[in-house]
C-alpha cells in the first residue's frame, strides 16, 4: 500500500461541485486511493454521469440553499457514518466591469462561492469537531489575491472565501481540524464558457489533474500538521 493509500483509504470525503473539472477529478483522486467518495452539483444528468464514472455518492443540490447543503453532508454521514474530508469547490463567476454589475449579479455569486461554501462547511464542520478529527479544503482561486478589472463580483467573493478560510482554521485547530485553502490560477475547465467567456486549450495551462494533484498531496499530510494555504501556478505562461 502507498503512502497515499495508507493516508486516504477508507476516508469519507464530500466534493462540492464534483460533476466536472477541478471537483470532478479531485474525486476521482481520492477514490483513487480507497477513499468514500460523494459529490453534488445541480445538475442532475450531469452527476449522475459524474458518479457512475468515479464510482461516488451522488447528491443532487444547490450548495446556496440551506437545505441542500445540509443534506449533502447528511448524506455521506448516512451512507458512511461520517465525513472526514470536505472539498469546498463549487463555484462560479461572472466578469463584467464595475458599471456593468447588478446587485443580482453580486448575489447570485456571493451565494455560491461565499454563502455556499460557508453552509457546507458548517454542516461538515459540526460533525469533524464532534470526532476531533477533519480536513476542509477552501477551492478559492488566485483571483482572491490580487483583484482585476471586471473581477468585482468573482474576486471579491475568493477574497471573502480566503478571509473566513482564516477565521475557520483560528477555531477549528484547536479541535484536531484542519482548514486549508487552495488557489488555482487558470484552469482548463467549463468555467470560462460558463461564466460567458472563451478559453483557448494550450499545453501549458493548467488541468484539473494538476489542482487534484496539489489537494491530495496536502491531504496526505500528517494529521499532526498540515498546509494552510497554496496556490498554483503554470510553470511558463505563454
């Protein structure tokens, strides 16, 4: 067995956002490695396609609706009888410059990215301080590092998403849980195309494999210490 193996075998993970790119292969990682995997998204084709592949729990839902974020967790904890890791990924954005945005715009972002990722985490976190025992992973972006022209509604949501990542890991150490915040550059994924952008494939840029890659390898860390925060970047951006 693998050091990765011995890490993660029968550990009981919720990937938010896991029907396709980043989510979509972090789960395919880990159960990789023997973990009990289930992912959500609101599109139920779409995961229920995601779930047969990976071989996951598949949990339909809407991560900003109180009510399905709990049961999202609710449901591996039935299935499992616990979580022990949570990937806090989904997301979404729109760019557009500041005299362009609507408070819709904002809100729709923000509850997803920002009020989502905070429901989840709750419901998830509720049952890691019970156990004395978890990981939560924050999927921000390096967009939450530094802001960018018609990045109010998007970059503002990764800043706030870093900010309560700190408030988290300051209360949840103390309870043997770990918090830790991953910052992906640009990704190959749908994300452009469905924020109404355009994305050109290059062999340079980054692929969810590499993001995956980064998460399991902070996963694998001992429980004793762990990665507050990472980012990543291509090597040469062309």
């Amino acid at each position: 067995m693998s050091e990765y193996e011995s890490a993660l075998s029968g550990k009981r993970v919720l990937v938010t956002g896991g029907s396709s790119g980043i989510g979509l292969a972090v789960a395919q990682k880990l159960k990789g490695y023997g973990a009990t995997v289930a992912i959500s998204g609101r599109d139920q084709a779409a995961l229920d396609a995601a779930a047969q592949e990976v071989g996951a729990i598949a949990v339909q839902g809407d991560v900003g609706v109180e009510a399905d974020a709990n049961r999202m967790v609710e449901s591996l904890v039935n299935e499992a009888g616990g979580i022990d890791i949570l990937i806090n990924n989904a997301g979404f954005g729109r760019f557009d410059m500041l005299l362009e945005t609507s408070a819709e715009d904002m809100e729709s972002v923000w509850r997803t990215n920002v009020l989502g990722a905070f429901m989840v985490g709750k419901a998830a976190a509720a049952h890691m301080v019970k156990q004395q025992a978890g990981t939560i992973v924050n999927v921000a972006s390096t967009a939450g590092l530094k802001g960018f022209a018609r990045g109010t509604a998007y970059a503002s949501s990764k800043f706030a998403l870093r900010g309560m990542t700190e408030c988290w890991r300051d209360e949840l150490r103390r309870h043997d849980v770990r918090v830790v915040l991953c910052n992906p550059s640009e990704v190959i994924t749908d994300f452009s195309r469905r924020a109404g952008g355009s994305q050109q494939p290059h062999p340079k840029k980054l692929i969810p494999a590499d993001i995956a890659d980064a998460i399991t390898g902070a996963l694998v860390t001992d429980p004793r210490g762990f990665v507050p925060e990472f980012s990543v970047f291509a090597t040469n951006p062309f």
